[in-house]
C-alpha cells in the first residue's frame, strides 16, 4: 500500500531520517520518501495506515 502524510513539524533532514527509521521498525521493506520543503511523507509498506501513524507519532510528530 502507498501513503501519502502531512507532517507539519517535520522541519530538517534529522527530523525525516527520525520518521523513516520509525517506519523501518514496523516494516523492514518499507520504502519512505520524505520532502521537508512541502511537509509530505510518501510511504509505501504492507503496513496498516493506522500502525504507520501511530509509529510517526510516537516518534513524536504530528500528522495533518
């Protein structure tokens, strides 16, 4: 499946490095493409949508 997230307070690479890593540990295949400028995630995983936002906001970001 592919997601696309808002992630308003993802602000640096070090920021999109930290939700990929988060995704990584759900789904080990897991491809994640993150662009700081427009505030978009782009994830794709066999991984429910609902365990993939609660990962990034346990890693303590904010989805829109």
């Amino acid at each position: 499946m592919k997601y696309e997230l808002t992630v308003p307070d993802m602000a640096c690479s070090a920021c999109a490095d930290t939700i990929s890593k988060a995704v990584v540990a759900l789904d080990p295949s897991a491809k994640v493409s993150a662009d700081t400028e427009t505030k978009h995630v782009e994830i794709e995983t066999t991984i429910p949508e609902a365990s993939v936002k609660e990962a990034i906001t346990t890693a303590g970001y904010s989805i829109a």
